[in-house]
C-alpha cells in the first residue's frame, strides 16, 4: 500500500510532467479599471505583470470578457495635450515587473459590450509566448487575471 507521503510525491511528479516547461512563469495582479458613464465605448485596464521566470516573455494579445477589442497603449505628451498610441508587441525582461497605471501604459478596452460598473469583476486573459524561444510553433499560453471595476475618475487600485 503506498504512503499518503509518497503519494502526494507521484502526484506533483505527474502534475509536473504535464506542465508546459515555462508554468506559472507570470503573475498578472493588482488589476483594475474605472467605472464608465452609460453609453460609454471605451475603457482601460491598468494592473503588474510580473515576470517570475529566468527568460523574456512577451505579450502578443491581450482578450476580456467585457470589450470587443483591447490593445496595450502607450500616454504621451505631445504639444501640451495628452495623447496615446497602441505599442506592440510588450515584453517583459525576466525577473521584471511592468505596471500599467493611469497617465501611463494601459489596456485599452474598446466597443465595450457593457459599461464597466463599479465593484464588477470581469475576466483578463494575456496570450504570452517566450520571446527567447526559437521555436517558431509556439503556441501562446494564456494568464488570467480577475479585474475590479473602481469609482469614476479614480487613480489607485479600489
Ligand atoms: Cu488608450
């Protein structure tokens, strides 16, 4: 008869013999957005992707369960007004952190099914792939995230 101990051994040994060889090796936390106005388009997802592993990672798409369209932007300021671009792709050096926050990089969410109302939860999924494997084939992984719908206006995670 096998030992609960030596069990639980074959267990993790088994659990990771199925894992892809790069699991859990980025944390997506702290991720929020502002409540929008009815009728609203438009809005934005700010939150850390940690990169917890020894080697590049790189964010090629990012899907919510909220809006149609979301693109990682870039604020700038050109000619005293605020304006914003789409940057891609995003990679995160190994080891780093890259936080989104207002003013800042974010997550555009665009053709929004419903405005984003304060204390929902949705879903944020990232397609990552390792940007220092050669393997043309790979298949991007995905992380999800649950997001927190804060108050309007607001410039901190809820
Ligand atoms: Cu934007």
């Amino acid at each position: 008869m096998m030992t609960m101990a030596k069990y639980l051994f074959c267990a993790t040994l088994i659990w990771q013999l199925y894992q892809p060889a790069f699991a859990a090796d980025m944390v997506i936390s702290n991720a929020w957005s502002r409540a929008t106005p009815a009728g609203a388009g438009m809005g934005a997802v700010y939150a850390d992707f940690s990169n917890t592993s020894s080697w590049p990672l790189k964010i090629i798409r990012i899907s919510t369960e909220v809006a149609v369209v979301s693109e990682v932007h870039e604020s700038f300021e050109k000619d005293g007004l605020m304006r914003m671009r789409e940057i891609k792709p995003f990679t995160i050096a190994p080891g780093a952190t890259v936080s989104l926050r207002p003013g800042a990089k974010h997550i555009m969410l665009m053709k929004l099914k419903k405005p984003l109302e304060k204390g929902v939860k949705y879903a944020l999924t990232a397609w990552v792939i390792n940007a220092s494997a050669v393997d043309e084939e790979q298949q991007p992984r995905s992380i999800s995230a649950e997001v927190i719908v804060g108050g309007f206006g607001q410039m901190e995670k809820p």
